[in-house]
C-alpha cells in the first residue's frame, strides 16, 4: 500500500502541494475499492447465473443485488483504458480529468449516499485558463492505481487498508506542510489502546464528536468483533466532524469497513448535532474522542449555554478548552456511560497549586469529587503527528466497579514505544497488556499507581501520571573520589601505551 501511494504521489508531484496529494488520491482510491468490489460481486453473480455478460445484465435490472452499483463509464477497466466504452458524442471527455471527474459524477447518481464523498474533486478544475493537475500526471496515477499487484477488492486488503492510507498521506506529505493534521487523526495503535479499554459489548451505543476520519469509531467496532466473535449485533456508532474533507474520508471508512456509521457535520461545541426529541444532547454507552489539544476557549460565548454543559460541572474555564471538552463529554454519557478521550498532558497539571484560583484545576476538582475519573494513561511521546508531545488519555467512567470507587489509575505507558520515521509507534504486543494494566488496576512499580480522591486532593488535584509513578532505572551512584582514582589510573595507562608505541615506531 505504501509502495503504491508512493508512487501514485510521486506521479503529480509539482503539480498540487504535497499536504493537497490526499485529496486527490483517497478518491481515486475510494473508486478503485469500489470498481474492484463491484468486479468480485459480479463474478460472485456469474457463479450463479453462469456467466459474466448474464451477471452484468442481471445486475443492471437490480442494483439491490450490489453494495454499490457502478455505471460503465467509472468502472476502471475503463478508466484505465483496458476496456472500451461508447460515449455519447456530446459527452465523450477530451482527457482523462474530465474521464474521472464525470465516472465519479456518475456514481453519486447511481448511489446518492456517495454524494460528497467520491465527488468531492473536480479532477478537470482550470484556473486562469490551466489545469489544476496536467492530465498527463493524472494519467500516471491511475497507471499505478491499475497495476495488478495493487488489486483492492474483497479478499485483497486488510478492512482498514483506507485508514491506513489516510494515515499513511498525512504521515508523508501533510505534517511537513506545517498543518495541524493531527486535529483529525489519532495515530492506529492509540486507537486501539482505547478500543481495547473501553470493551465495548455487542448492541452498546458508541459516539465520538471530534471523529475526523471515523478511526477510533471502526476501531471499537473491530474491538468488538474480537472480543465477541459470535456475535452478530453491531455496535451503534455516530459521529460529528467539522472539516469537509475530514467528514469525507469518515464516509468513506465506514463504506469501505462495511459499518453503519451516521454521521453529521458542525461544531460539536457550538452545534452538537446528535440530540433527543426534546433538544438536549443524546447520552451514549460509550464516547471516544481526540478533539483538538489546548483549543482557545472564550467563557462569554458559553456563558449562557443552552444545553447547560458548563455552568453545573464545575464552571466555565479560561484560556484552553482541554477541561471544557470533558465537561462536553459528560453530557453525552448515560447513566453506565465511559469514555476516552485524548488530550494534551498539560490539562493534567495546569492550575495545581493555585489554591483554588485557577478555573481549569477547579474542573478537575469536581470531576474527582465526584468519583468520575477512572483513570489516565500517559503516551509517549512524539506519537501523534501535528506535535512530539506525549498526550494522555482521560478515562471516565459513570458507573465505576466497587473495587474502583474512590480511587483514580494512573498508568505510566511513557517508555512503551520503539522509534519510527518519522514518529514513535506503540508496538502492537503492547497495546493489550497496558489495557489488561489498566482495567487490573492493580500498582505496578514504576508503572502504574492507584491513589485515593484524598491523596489526589493532597496534590491538587495534579493528575498526571508521571507525577505518580517514577519511571528509569536507578542511577548507579559512586564516591566523587573513586571516580577521580580511576580517571588518574586510566591516564597513568595511556602514558604507558604511548611510550610503548613510541619505542615499536623508532626503528621506522
């Protein structure tokens, strides 16, 4: 996948900025999924009617039969020019753009929830009397896309290839741009990790209202699926997302996992969109999140919040809106509800020692009085792509089990990593043991600690696990005049070597 992407990438190279290469080549992926699927269910058809020409008849006169019905014309046999096509005279393209650009056109008509998902580029754009992208160029993407080797039907790909390329595109191009991707993904194992500790149960309602590309919503699904093999009831899965393009590739995700996902577009913050009869917002079984880190907050727009987040959860905080995206959080989560969420350490720490002065300390404050932080994880660090900060993700839990009532998990997972270009990875042995860790919640040296509301208020309320559990090895210390004794002896060795090799080199 990543060869294909390279190359693929490497074929409009100057012809779009690098950060632009994803938006071009995930639809063109998309259709390529689409037109390969399309291709295996006909040949499933012809199994059983007898033969391809009779499975592609059958097919035109019932599209139910398909997940996705393709016309000709965006079948890529034919835009890859293998096989022929009659246009019409007055719709024959003039090159391959307005090919694409018409064949993506045609399967939103086709399929009308594709509409703003594959049509999303116009592949023939001009401005000021120029394409956006050569023909040519594009020509040689779909020359790479076509190789036989990159075949993305049913049986071809692991179920997450998409995720995997988004993440793959913003990895290579987008970071370097100088653009915040990471406001919209979170790195594949980080995904996991929260997956694997929220468990989600088969039917359980799950949401995430920052889902950018819908990975942490699939992950739970895949979670699921693994836990409870036997299972044929899905999760509910919903999700918001503000970003067009962002809201593209989470349409495209769940298409490609075969998941229902309902999704909608807006501010979460400003708009939540996903709410009961009455107006207020939904609760859920579960809520996973990684909205963006330490995002400005202005108290006054929320002073009067209609859907009373703030005012009752520990007040309106100041400055960073890490505290009012938990508080956000809360209200989407029932009376069983948990929830992971991926913040920035600082809103850990910020305000701890401020002796009741600080709005964000205060936040936190109330959330642990009333026993709704089940836990932290720390990350390492330079994991996720917009920043090497290590992050940490922030466990609620409304009904926590007995054994954990009154107290808080911290679980240190900082030196968990091995190093990757251009980022660090959490290794996939990993993932479930820190799970296992944290759901145990029994302390682990140098690892994880699990403290009291008492000891966190003797911190105040200082929630960052590196504030609890040491982690290193024990330096070895040893006398200042020990040390000074070995460096004389081993100087004494080196004048002794040099007038050895001083009479060896004379008669030279």
């Amino acid at each position: 996948m990543e060869q294909m992407l390279w190359d693929a990438a490497c074929s409009i190279r100057g012809e779009k900025d690098a950060a632009k290469f994803k938006d071009y080549l995930l639809p063109l992926l998309f259709l390529k999924r689409l037109s390969d699927v399309f291709d295996d269910e006909i040949d499933r058809l012809a199994e059983e009617y007898g033969d391809r020409e009779t499975a592609l008849e059958i097919a035109e006169g019932d599209h139910s039969l398909l997940r996705f019905y393709l016309p000709a014309e965006a079948r890529w046999g034919v835009i890859s020019g293998r096989e022929a096509f009659d246009w019409p005279a007055k719709d024959k393209p003039r090159d391959i753009g307005e090919h694409l650009t018409k064949g993506v056109r045609a399967v939103v008509k086709q399929n009308p929830s594709l509409s703003g998902v594959i049509d999303v580029v116009d592949f023939a754009a001009e401005r000021n009397g120029e394409r956006d992208i050569n023909p040519a160029k594009l020509r040689g993407v779909v020359e790479t896309f076509s190789d036989p080797r990159y075949r993305l039907g049913l049986a071809d790909v692991q179920p997450d290839f998409l995720g995997r390329a988004y993440e793959y595109l913003l990895r290579k191009f987008a970071e370097g741009s100088g653009q915040s991707a990471g406001e919209f993904f979170t790195p594949t194992e980080v995904g996991f990790l929260m997956a694997y500790i929220m468990r989600p149960k088969p039917g359980e309602d799950c949401h995430d209202y920052a889902c950018g590309s819908a990975g942490l919503l699939v992950k739970l699904q895949l979670v699921a699926r693994e836990l409870d093999p036997t299972s044929k009831v899905p999760l509910k899965l919903t999700g918001q997302e503000l970003q067009a393009e962002s809201y593209a590739v989470a349409k495209m995700n769940g298409i490609i996992h075969d998941m229902q996902i309902e999704l909608a577009r807006g501010d979460t913050m400003i708009n939540p969109k996903f709410r009961t009869p009455d107006g207020k917002i939904k609760t859920h079984d579960v809520v996973v999140a990684n909205p963006m880190w330490n995002q400005p907050f202005a108290p006054d727009v929320f002073a009067n919040d209609p859907f009373d987040r703030f005012r009752t959860t520990g007040g309106i905080t100041t400055g960073k809106g890490d505290w009012a995206w938990l508080q956000h959080t809360l209200s989407c989560l029932n009376d069983k509800g948990r929830a992971a969420v991926v913040l920035d350490t600082g809103a850990m720490t910020r305000g701890s020692g401020s002796k009741n002065d600080d709005k964000e300390r205060n936040i936190r404050k109330w959330f642990v009085d009333r026993d709704l932080v089940d836990g932290i994880v720390l990350l390492p660090e330079n994991l996720f792509y917009n920043t090497t900060a290590a992050g940490v993700i922030v466990v609620l839990n409304k009904r926590k089990p007995a054994s954990r009532k009154g107290r808080i998990v911290l679980l240190n997972a900082s030196l968990h990593f091995r190093k990757g270009k251009p980022k660090n990875y959490l290794p996939d042995e990993d993932i479930r043991t820190l799970a296992a860790t944290f759901l145990k919640g029994e302390p682990v040296e140098g690892e994880l600690a699990n403290i009291t509301r008492e000891q966190a208020e003797e911190a105040d309320y200082n929630l960052s696990p590196s504030r609890w559990v040491a982690q290193g090895a024990a330096a070895d210390h040893r006398p200042i005049r020990s040390i000074v004794a070995d460096v004389l002896a081993l100087d004494e060795q080196a004048r002794a070597i040099d007038q050895t090799l001083a009479r060896l080199l004379a008669p030279l």
